[in-house]
C-alpha cells in the first residue's frame, strides 16, 4: 500500500493514502520530517525527561511530570483504547510508525550524548532525503531522536493539556484567603487571568452571503516556534479533511473541515481537576496517606532518576494516593519544611480514558450529528464546540468529562481526611442554539458557566458581537477584520480614574489628556495606545508594591512550575478592573496610586507607539541564533479580540496569542482561509520555516487547498500495510 505526499505554495502537506492507517503512518511521517525537533521536544517532556538536554531550566516541569504520573497515565489509556476501540488504537500505533520512520531522516544530526537514546532504533530505513539536512537543534545539544511507543501521543496530549484547566488558580484562591480573606478572593477573580482562551464564532446561513454557515476564530496559546498547530490535509478514500493537527497527535482534534461539516472549539474554562491537601506518614520504607474514614492507607511510591545535563542527577520520589498523584510536597512538607502535600486528581488517570476514541470517527463525519456522538466520547480538555454542515445543520455544545462534586472542591484544595470531597459521576456537557443566527464563543461565562469558576472577562465576546451584528450578511473574505480587531473593552475603569484627577501639573495634565484623546484601539502604531499602557503599567506596579497587598506578594513554597499562579503583579494587572472598581480596596487611596502612575509616566513618557515595546516573543526550546535580531510588533492586548497578551507591570512583550486563525466556508471548502505565526516547517532554514508570520501580522489567510491537481508531489513512499508491521 502507498502513500503520496503533496505540498502546497505554503510547504503545507497534503497526504493521500489507500486506507485511514496507511494515511495516519503518512500524517507520522510528514510531521517528523517538519517537526523533527519539536516533536522529540514534547516527548521528553511528556516523560519527564527534557532536562536531560534542555539543563536544570527544564527540571521542575520534568519533577511535575513525573509526579503527576504524565507517561504511565498514558500507557493505562492506551492499553484501555486498544481493549475498547482496536481500530483507533492501531491507527495511533501507524502513526507511532511514521514518526519513527520521519524522525530516523534526523539521526545524523545527533548522537547518543546526553539526552539521547542509545541504540535506539525503529528498524525502518526510509530513504534519505538529501534535501533535508537533519534538525541542527539536534546536534546542539548531542540529542538522538529516540523511539516513540504506540501510547507516547497520548502522553504529548496530557502534558500539553495538564495545566489547561488552571488547577493552580486553586492554590492562589488559598493564598490570598489565608492572607487578606476570602472577599479578596472574588477582587483578584479572572474574568480576566486565564492562561489561555480562544475566540470563535459560528453565522448560519441566514446570515452570509452565500446561504451556508461560516465558522472562524482564533486559539490563544502560547506562541511557540515551531507552532503548537500543524495545518494539514489528510485524504484517503473514507474520508477527506483540512484542520489544525497537534504535532505528535494523529488526526485533527480541534479544528476540521471534512467538506460537509466544519468544527471549531474554544477553551470552555471549566474546572475538572482537583487538589487536594493530604497527610502522609512514612512506615519504614513506604508511606501512607490518611483517607475520609479516618483511616491510614498504603499509598504506591516509588523513586525515578531524572538526569540534568551539566548537574548529574536528581532523584524523585513518586507518592500516589487513592484521590491520585502527589505533586507537591510530600511526608517531610514543601521544599522550606512548611507541612504540606498536595495530590491532584484528574479524569484520565480515573478513568484511564483520554478520548482520542474521538479522532477517527471526526475525520469520518459527515454531518453535524456525526461530530456530535462524536464528541460524546470526548474527555480532555474541556471544550465549547461548533459545528455547521452543508445541510444547514448547526452544533454548539460543551465536550469533555467534568466530575460531579462539592463546590468547595472547584475553589481550592480540600482535605483529603474529610468526607464529602469524592467525585460522585459525570456532568451532562451543556448545550445551546444560536442568536439571530450567531453564537460567539470567547471563553466568557455562557454555556459552560455550570463547569467552571473563573472565566474570561466578557470584553472580547461582546466585542465580536457587536461587530457580527453591524452586518447582516458575511462572506469568508469579510472575517478576517474581526480576527484582527483592537478595540479594548477592559480600558473603562483606568479612564474613569483618570478622568476624575484634578490638581493636576502641565506635564501629567498634557499626558492625561492623550490618554482621554485616545480610541481604545491597541494599534502597533498608536502613541495612545503606549501612553494608557504605560500608565497602566506603573498603576499595576504600584498596587502590587502596596503594604496592604504585602501579605499575598511572597507565595508558598509550591515547585516552581507553578509560580506563574502565584505571582502577585499578573494577578493584580488581570484583576485591574476589578481592582480599580471596587467599592473599597482595603482602604487603598486608588486615587492617589492613579495619580502618581501618571506623573510617574509624564516624567518620562513612552517615545514612540505602542508597537515598540509590544512585540512577538514566541517560547522556544532553545534559542534560535537564526531568529531575527529585531521581534516584530504587534497590534492588540489581552482582551482585545486581537488577543496579544503581555503582562502589564512585568513587560509589554506577548508570549500569548493567536496561534492559528481559521475561517471555515461550508459553501465551498475552497473558499476557506487559514493562517499560523510563523510557518508548516519546524527547520530552521526552510522556506516555509517563517513564510506565513508576515500574513499573520497582518491579519491576512492563505487559502485552503483541497485539490490534489494543484499541488505538487513532492514524495511517494511506498510499504508494506500498516496491519503488517509493528509500530
């Protein structure tokens, strides 16, 4: 059986296969040739093993990883998928092959150093290609690409998931409770700090321009370089479908198009894993944890050996209880002796189900139900989902596995010696219908809101409303503007502040006047726009650096992977509306904090827009010395729809943002557009390897190719069926 791989002008593969097996083994292979490093990268990290080449920068995530049992939490699942569906199983594994076979291209640029694997061979001897220098990251680092096992995508899935869902917020509510109490808890609320977000929007045909719906929007992610999204075209004759693929993942789990029916998700927020507080003692050489009857129980233990390049080794204690596994803390307390253990809990290492049962059956839809039984196997993470269909049939829903429990579970950690704090079943995924042939999705309280606690701020959900109502009909062409929208709803409070000041000097009047003058647009190009967010910078700083927020400035003693929830200044500028709004902020004179942000800037007002200072600052593994000297500026703002999000008081710089964009026509597949950061290739030095940054940063699409008449063939491999061979 064979497989053919195309690309289009974008070097975006297009792979056609005689089955969905030989077409998965394609999808592997394709993805190790571009992403070579990248997906060796996400497989250390999902086995806990990325500081053995990345150093001690990478030790703490590897310590979570291994702790919170990432790879074994994998293995389980797989071994339950090729029990209860064999079929998807033994697609994962023709995937598993492929990447063995494309990563075998990118041995010679390494070797079995630290890091590597050695002796570590698939058995397959695809053909060199003699255009395609193996990954230089590689050699760097004296790193061998290893063996992926048939459940390793499994595990690239978990930990690019695990910290989806915010499960640290719960450490921080503690925190500030314990500290300033409990009504400080719903002051420094989200609706606002999430980690990640998404918008989407979903028009039926009554609204466009051609009958049939259109579904577009934008993932939040970190911008990572290679990108977090693969476009792909995966075509065999049970099915044809374009989407945004997870490197290391088969199929395309968020966002298809298979012709007859599109789909598209966004983070739902919802709340579905735990933490608890724990009490462990040990008994000679074993622990054991104090359970809700009052009564001591063995929990597993086990100790790894994480190896830390240039520091030797480190060794880990691995501790799991019946709620799950001890991340934090163990019988001796935290790092500085503070008593302290925490397990979390989360739904694949309960049910030993991740729902990649999903995948195939999304790439065989053909209608709006298809992808709705579908994603009623879903699990993780927790989605808002929609769908349209060239019949007129519409989908906009919640997917994933969210557990019944206590309130008090969804707000901090519980303790696990207490009663009351089991998970007792499932909730049904909520639904919903359209607005005037509208439904926006932009991570805002609304149809998951019986899922979660925190949410994003309502600013770009109403944003995009607002613009979808100001035209009655749309085409795919039109869409792209709401993508790059710079509107800045949450900018209301600062400017109420400002605008009440008086008593002013020349300098700060002439500088609040700007400010006032400004549009609320966070234009690259506007001195407005760097003027507010200087000033509200400086206002950030000085609240978080005020005596009555001392107590929550210093946080516990909790590993370092997650201190990014426990940081006082983002909490304080994602909670600035709030802040600023409250009827009384512990008797804080916001006033006179305002005040002095003010003549703080005018003393030195930003020299130019907002773009010099906001600019792109992707997450790389290691860095790039190709990469170019100067980052580009970006337009937008954390809740701008144009969501660029930098951390106000630390840097202007964006590490979050639109990793794809996307609109998906459903009447005519062709006339869909898509767009990432920065390109299809991971290899640095490849003419696709940044090709699309400059369409990106200006809000342009590149058009979605589906005919195979138009594109080039580039590679055919010819083997043996996947059936035949063991991944």
């Amino acid at each position: 059986m064979s497989a053919e791989t195309y690309r289009d002008a974008w070097g975006i593969p297009h792979l056609r296969a005689d089955s969905p097996g030989e077409l998965a083994r394609a999808q592997g292979r394709v993805t190790a040739r571009d992403r070579a490093w990248q997906l060796e990268t996400e497989r250390h990290r999902a086995q806990g093993t990325s500081a053995t080449f990345l150093g001690p920068a990478a030790l703490s995530w590897d310590r979570l990883a291994r702790r919170a049992r990432l790879a074994d939490t994998a293995r389980r699942c797989f071994t339950a998928l090729e029990e209860k569906d064999p079929e998807t199983a033994g697609w994962v594994r023709a995937y598993v092959h492929g990447v063995n076979e494309g990563l075998a291209l990118h041995r010679g640029g390494g070797g079995p150093g630290h890091g590597g694997d050695p002796g570590d061979r698939d058995g397959s001897h695809p053909r060199d290609d003699p255009r395609r220098p193996p990954a230089p990251e590689f050699a760097r680092v004296a790193l061998a690409p290893g063996r992926w096992e048939p459940w390793t995508p499994l595990a690239v899935w978990l930990a690019t998931h695990v910290l989806f869902a915010g499960f640290p917020a719960k450490l921080w509510r503690e925190h500030v409770t314990a500290r300033l109490g409990p009504d400080a808890v719903a002051l420094f609320a989200a609706d606002g700090p999430g980690t990640t977000g998404s918008n989407g929007w979903l028009l039926s045909g009554e609204r466009t321009t051609t009958g049939h719906a259109l579904i577009a929007g934008d993932p939040h992610r970190w911008i990572e370089d290679p990108g977090v999204y693969q476009q792909v075209h995966l075509s065999c004759p049970e099915f044809d479908v374009v989407g945004l693929a997870v490197p290391g993942v088969p199929g395309v789990a968020h966002f298809g198009h298979t012709g007859t029916v599109a789909w598209a998700i966004t983070n739902a927020m919802s709340d579905y894993q735990d933490l608890y507080h724990e009490r462990l003692r040990r008994t000679g050489a074993g622990v054991e944890a104090l359970g809700p009857d009052g009564t001591w129980r063995r929990a597993a233990r086990h100790t790894e050996t994480i190896r830390v390049a240039g520091e030797g080794t480190v060794e880990v204690e691995v501790i799991e209880t019946d709620r799950g596994p001890v991340i934090a803390g163990g019988p001796e307390g935290l790092d500085d002796g503070t008593p302290a253990a925490l397990s979390l809990r989360y739904p694949p290492r309960v049910t030993s189900d991740l729902g990649f049962g999903t995948l195939l059956p999304l790439l065989r839809a053909r209608t709006v139900a298809d992808v709705d039984r579908a994603l009623d196997a879903w699990a993780e993470p927790v989605n808002v989902v929609q769908a349209a269909d060239t019949g007129g049939g519409l989908l906009h829903r919640v997917a994933g596995r969210v557990p019944v429990r206590a309130e008090a579970n969804g707000l901090r950690p519980v303790p696990a010696w207490e009663p009351g704090h089991e998970w007792t079943g499932w909730h049904t995924p909520p639904r919903a219908g359209l607005a005037d042939g509208a439904a926006v999705m932009a991570n805002q309280r609304g149809l998951a809101t019986p899922l979660g606690v925190e949410f994003a701020a309502p600013h770009r959900a109403d944003r995009i409303a607002a613009l979808l109502a100001g035209r009655r009909h749309w085409s795919a062409a039109d869409l792209s503007a709401i993508h790059t929208d710079t509107h800045l709803g949450s900018a209301g409070p600062l400017l109420d502040h400002l605008t009440a000041l008086t008593g002013l000097g020349p300098e700060a009047t002439d500088l609040r006047d700007r400010v006032l003058a400004w549009d609320r647009r966070m234009d690259a190009r506007s001195a407005g726009a760097a003027v507010y967010a200087a000033v509200r910078a400086a206002v950030v700083r000085r609240l978080a650096a005020h005596p009555v927020l001392a107590p929550v400035s210093v946080a516990p003693a909790y590993p370092e992977v997650l201190q990014p929830w426990l940081a006082l200044v983002p909490r304080v500028a994602y909670a600035l509306e709030h802040l600023l709004r409250a009827d009384d902020l512990y008797g804080i004179d916001r006033a006179a904090v305002v005040r002095a942000a003010l003549e703080e800037v005018a003393a030195r007002p930003p020299a130019g827009p907002w773009g010099d200072t906001h600019r792109l600052t992707p997450w790389r593994a290691l860095p790039d010395p190709a990469a170019p000297a100067d980052a580009p500026a970006l337009s937008g703002d954390h809740d701008c729809v144009l969501c660029t999000s930098s951390v106000p008081g630390l840097t202007d710089r964006a590490a979050r943002g639109p990793a794809a964009r996307y609109v998906w026509d459903l009447a005519d597949r062709g006339n869909s557009r898509w767009v990432v950061p920065h390109g299809a290739s991971g290899m640095p030095g490849s003419p696709h390897h940044r090709d699309q940054q400059p369409l990106w940063l200006a809000g342009k699409l590149v058009p979605v190719i589906t005919d195979f008449d138009r594109l080039t063939l580039t590679h055919t491999q010819t083997h043996t069926s996947t059936e035949e061979t063991d991944a």
